[in-house]
C-alpha cells in the first residue's frame, strides 16, 4: 500500500541514509553516525530535526528511548518505492551467472530450477522460491456479475470444464452525492457483464494475469481498479485446482539475521515454507496494486504480509513466463530490513532467465 507522506529533498536524504545504515548494520542509528558515515552536509542539529519530523511521520521510529532510529514498515515503502534505482548491472550479473553455472541441455525442468533456486539464496542470503510451473488450461467459457448489494457484487464463472466457480468482490467507492441508486448500478453491473465476456471468452485463467484494465473508456473509468482486482480474483481460481510446487533454498540463511534470533520466530518461519506452502503461493502469484507502474516486482513489507510468521518479513516477488502468459513466480523472503535493490535485481535476473529457458 502507497504511503503518502511529503518529504522535501533533505528529508528523503536523511531518510535513506538511514535506512541504508540500518539495512547493512541493524543497529539504530543517530544523527552524528549518519554525518560520519554519509559526509553529510547538514549539522547534527539539522539531521536531528529531520529524524524528529520522520519519526511523526511514522517513517522512523526509537526501539528504547535513548536508541537512534529505525525504519518503520512505512519508512521501507517510501523507500522501496520513491528513493532506490534499479541495479541494472547486478540483474546482468545474476542473469549471467545463471547461465554459466546451469547448462540447460539435457536438464529437467525441475533440476533447472534446482539450481537455479540454490543459485539465487547463496547470491542473496536470502531465501529463495521458485514455484513450478502452473500447467492449468482452464478456459473461461461464460462470466456474469450480479449485484448483491450497493457494494458488493458476485463473480460466477463457467469454466470449459462446465466447473462453476464464485467469489465476492468489492464495488469502487463513491462519494455519497455521486453514488448511483440501485436501477443504475444493476444496468452497469449488466453492461460490464457484457463487455468482460466479449473481452475474456475463450482465455485462460493464467492468461488473464497479463490483461490491463486502466485505458478504458470513460463511462467505465472508475471500474478500472475493480476490474484489475475482478482479473485477480479470476486468476486465483485457477489455484485450487492446480497443484504447485516451491522449491526452496536457504533456509538456514535466516538464522544470520538477527531479527530470527529467537527459536519460536525462525520455527515459524520453517514451518511456513515447509509445511504451509498452500498460503505463501498465491502471496508470490498475486501482484499487489499500488506498486509504481512499470516495477515488474510485488514487494510485501513487514505487516503488508497476511500471515503471522511474515509479520518480520519482506516478500520481493515476480512471475516467469511461456510466451507472454506468466506461468510460476520467483521470490525472495527476508527480513524487513532487506538489501531490496540487491533482491530486486537478483528476482527481475531470474525470471528473465527461466522465461528464455521456457521458451
């Protein structure tokens, strides 16, 4: 989710600085380090100021009162998303690497994921997930929306199986001066019945991941967003019925990290990738709205994860593709505090890298 806070330029300095010190040290830091360590040209008394206004802001915060800061789950995202670039030259590195350590004649699938997968968590010290590939080619062969109240309506597909399937979906807010009454809400719910059928008859569920609903016509603009979670939703019944593999490497990389220190939180988090794979696929499957545009990856910071053991945790996520439709994802689970432009790169190399192979 996009935090919205206004940082002037000296703020988003400061506040990189201190994330950069505290993803490479975890150790809070004050305002006379990040002078030192960053030749920064602001006094002590300005950074400590700043850092004050961040922490307000709920960007920074002090784990013990006479600690320095560290970043909050919202001091990560305005990070991830407004103040990194993209590590061009390391994704070229990893995509190289990949292929001179993995020969891809006379290789399985799964042993080129393999090793792919062992590859990615010693590059990282992270631990890395590829999913299989999903084999489903479950076509969509009739869809209709009907209006359960003001805001909601349910989704009934009929797959060319003849499988029914349905969910419950949000309709986009109004204001209340605006809201439509229900005559006219039942005619646009029709409508949009009629439009998704001529646009998704005949597709599969897995090509629907690749489809954009936000150049629409006027009189469905506001349905944009409701259609791109409508596609989601869509693309998710396709996992219940597919069976999916992770593979997984690097698990005892997480014990280097001081935040999976203690027993209960480091078994939580095996316990997941072992025995809970069911709910951590369709969180590397899904990407999340709000991300900047042309970012390929789905980035979940801290408490953005739905389960309990991730709560710590930062989830870095992106699909590989057949052709153009993705068919399995490859992430990169850590703690928050996560070299992100490091695991950014190293997932955008790898889906690169097992697309080609595919193809």
């Amino acid at each position: 989710m996009p935090v919205k806070v206004n940082l002037n330029a000296r703020q988003q300095h400061i506040l990189w600085a201190t994330v950069r010190h505290y993803i490479a040290t975890a150790e809070p830091v004050g305002s006379k380090a990040l002078v030192e360590e960053y030749n920064l040209t602001f006094s002590p008394a300005t950074i400590r100021n700043a850092m004050g206004y961040l922490e307000k802001a709920g960007l920074l915060y002090q784990p013990h009162t006479s600690a320095g800061r560290i970043p909050s789950d919202s001091g990560y995202r305005i990070y991830v998303d407004q103040l990194i670039s993209p590590a061009t030259a390391l994704a070229q590195q990893v995509e190289q690497q990949l292929s001179d350590r993995l020969s891809r004649e006379g290789r399985s699938l799964e042993s080129l994921l393999r090793g792919a997968v062992q590859i990615l968590a010693t590059l990282s010290g992270y631990v890395a997930l590829i999913t299989t590939p999903q084999s489903s080619t479950a076509t969509l062969r009739h869809l209709q929306l009907i209006l359960v109240d003001p805001d909601r309506a349910m989704l009934i597909a009929v797959l060319d199986s003849y499988e029914t399937k349905s969910v419950l979906i949000e309709l986009p807010k109004v204001a209340d001066a605006e809201a439509p009454d229900t005559e006219t809400l039942e005619r646009e719910i029709q409508i949009l019945s009629n439009f998704l059928n001529h646009q998704l008859r005949g597709k599969s569920l897995l090509e629907l991941a690749t489809m954009d609903w936000q150049d629409l016509d006027r009189e469905f603009e506001r349905y944009a967003d409701f259609l791109s979670t409508l596609l989601r939703e869509l693309t998710g019944l396709s996992q219940a019925a597919t069976t999916t593999q992770i593979f997984i490497s690097g698990v005892s990389e997480v014990l280097r990290h001081p935040e999976f220190s203690e027993l209960h939180q480091f078994q939580a988090i095996v316990h997941l990738l072992e025995d809970e794979q069911d709910q951590l696929w369709p969180l590397m499957w899904s990407q999340r709205g709000g991300e900047p545009g042309d970012r390929r990856v789905s980035i979940r910071i801290g408490a953005e994860n739905p389960l309990e053991p991730m709560r710590s945790c930062a989830l870095v996520s992106t699909t590989y593709r057949r052709g153009s439709v993705p068919v399995g994802s490859v992430g990169m689970l850590g703690p928050t505090r996560m070299a992100y432009e490091q695991a950014i790169a190293t997932v955008e190399a790898a889906a690169d890298y097992l697309s080609e192979a595919l193809s």
